[in-house]
C-alpha cells in the first residue's frame, strides 16, 4: 500500500488535507467522499454514482425485448374517473 504524508491546513474555522489531482482522478472521485472511521484509520472512498450502468442495462433490457410496459392493454381507468373526473 502507498502512503503519503499531508499536512493538516486551516480551512476558516475547520481543519482539513488536500488530496493530489492524481489521486482525485485516479479513485474517480467528484463532488462527495464517504468518510468510514475505523479503528485506527479513516478511509475516503468515492460516491459510486447509483445510475453509472442503467444505460448498458437497459440496452441488455431492449435486446431481451423486456422493455415493454408492463400495464400496456390495461384499462388505467376506473369508474370515477369515467363518471366524476373532468378536464
């Protein structure tokens, strides 16, 4: 494992270290860290991005052809909506 020694620096009223560019890039990391205290260590780890492989799933999605909608030929309707509901 690499370490590398920082300084702490005066952030107004806080305390904080400065990460490399090199680092930042190389672990992909954006706008937001996590933060997990161990016992004699803190470790950065990058925000993963929730929706990072929606687009390679929902290609796999159309090829499988289970892109449909699911409520398609359904009568969305209820009788309410047919006798009180106005537009």
């Amino acid at each position: 494992m690499n370490s590398i020694k920082v300084k702490i620096i005066r952030i107004g009223n806080s305390k904080g270290i400065r990460l490399s560019k090199s680092l930042i890039e190389q672990y992909n990391m954006k706008e937001e860290v996590f933060l997990e205290a161990k016992k004699d260590s803190i470790v950065i780890r990058p925000v993963a991005n929730p929706r990072a492989d929606w687009e390679k799933s929902f290609e796999k999605m159309r090829l499988r052809g289970d892109d449909v909608l699911l409520d398609e030929g359904t009568e969305l309707e209820s009788e309410w909506d047919q006798a009180e509901w106005q537009w």
